[in-house]
C-alpha cells in the first residue's frame, strides 16, 4: 500500500496545500482518494497528483470549484483541447495585463527621481524624437466637459493597445501662452512605443526650451513668463508648441505646492 499510495497528510505535503484543502474537495466530491480503508485512512495515489495540479491551475486562472468539477466529470480529449486554448488566451491577457503594470510602475519611478534630482534652471536642452498619442483638438471640443473629453481619450487610447501612465501630457499652443491663456491645452499626450499609422505623431528631435516648475498649475504662468523672458533675452526664437508633464502630482504629493511639472517649449 504504502509504495503505491499516500496518506492524506503525505499527498497534501506533496502537492503544498493544507490538509483541509483535501477534505473539503472530498466533501463537495471535487477530487476523492482514491483507496478509503475498512478503517477510514484515506490513501491518494501518485496519479492523482497531476489531476490536483489541473484542478489547482484552473482556479488559479479564476475558474470556480463548480466549474472545474463539472469539467472533471465530463472531461476528454476535445474538452482539454477547447478549455486549453481558453486559458492560453486569458493567460496571455494576464501576461499583458502585468506588462503594462511593470512599464506603469518603471515610467513612475523614472519621472519622480527625474523630478527629485531637477531644479528651477532654465535650459536649451536636446531632446531626441518621441513617438506620441495626440488627443483630438480640445478647441473642437466647445460642447463637452474636460472629463468627459478625458474620458474619450482614455479609451481611444486603450483601443490602440496603448497603456495610459500615471499622467497625461498637456501641448499647450504658444500664441496661447503669448496671450496669458492657460486655462486649456490644445491637446492632450501620451507616449508610445511603436508608430501607428494615421494614429501617432512625432514629436520633432531638436532644441527645447525646458524647466521644472514647481508649485501648483494655477501659477504656472510664472514659469512661462521667464521662459520667454529668458528666450528674448538670448535671441531664441521659439516654436508653436509647449509640452506640459506632470512628473510629480496627486499621487506623490498631498500638497499641490509640491507638484513638479516639466515645461519643453519648442525652439526653431
């Protein structure tokens, strides 16, 4: 007996689980033992363990015990075949899932040690090319809310297959700036990492304008105003775009006077 079969507490140290784990399948006739003695010692056999190794990866994908009891009863070969491929699609789904989380989790980290080691110095900084995901003209926009134009964004992004960060830029036209006018970005910005056709635009390699600013949106027109202090003063003829990230915002900092936002003017 003992060469051929295990004992409960044997065959449940085998496959890593508790011992009521074993019962309770017994229980609900999900996975019996295979031998029951004369005197109740219940006995698995080696067989068994790789029946318990399906039934213990099918709920780990989220297949409830009822599920995979009615599968067990009325398994064959065709069934495997069908409820394989199933789970190799929701597994690939997951992998994805989990994908775009480490980018999320890597971009968050990148930007709020960016932001930490940053200071208030105005700078001409090269800046290479950057595949993004522009928003339709928010000007277009007149009749609906910001957040339900925000809300768009978010799922015309996600159709793409393009995994929204922890925030979205904001291009900001220049003659709106010329004209102290902050209260709307012309369009709003993700970036990419593949080109998608008709999609995805370039935003040009060269010469920007930059700066941290520090303290909360509403005063961000300070910022702006030295900037183009700084590019009269130094003969610097700016372009028609801003780019606005918000590498440090709600989600690391309580205070907004301690939100950090990084301002790329475009130069010609």
């Amino acid at each position: 007996m003992r060469e051929k079969y295990f004992t409960t507490g044997e065959f449940a140290k085998m496959c890593n689980v508790e011992k009521h784990v074993l019962f309770h399948y017994d229980s609900i006739d999900l996975f019996k033992p295979a031998i029951i003695s004369e005197n109740g010692y219940r006995y698995y056999s080696y067989d068994q363990y790789f029946t318990f190794y399906v039934i213990i990866n099918l709920k780990m994908l989220g297949m409830s015990l009822k599920d995979i009891k009615i599968y067990l009863e009325h398994r064959n070969s065709y069934q495997l075949l069908k409820l394989l491929e199933e789970k190799s699609a929701q597994v690939a789904e997951k992998i994805k899932w989990f994908q775009d989380l480490q980018k999320t989790i890597d971009t968050m980290k990148a930007t709020t040690t960016e932001a930490l080691n940053s200071n208030a110095t105005i700078c001409l900084k090269y800046l290479p090319k950057e595949i993004i995901l522009r928003s339709y003209n928010i000007d277009n926009t007149s009749s609906k809310t910001f957040a339900s134009f925000m809300q768009e964004y978010t799922k015309f992004s996600k159709s793409l297959g393009i995994t929204l960060q922890e925030s979205v830029g904001s291009i900001v036209p220049l003659k709106n700036v010329l004209n102290n006018n902050f209260s709307m970005p012309a369009y709003l910005y993700i970036k990419s990492d593949s080109f998608i056709e008709g999609k995805t635009v370039i935003r040009k390699p060269g010469l920007y304008l930059c700066v941290y600013f520090k303290g909360k949106y509403e005063y961000m027109y300070s910022a702006y105003n030295e900037m183009l202090a700084y590019a009269d003063k130094n003969n610097i003829t700016l372009g028609n775009y801003s780019y606005e990230e918000y590498i440090i915002s709600d989600i690391a900092e309580k205070e907004p006077k301690n939100y950090v936002t990084k301002i790329m003017i475009e130069t010609l």
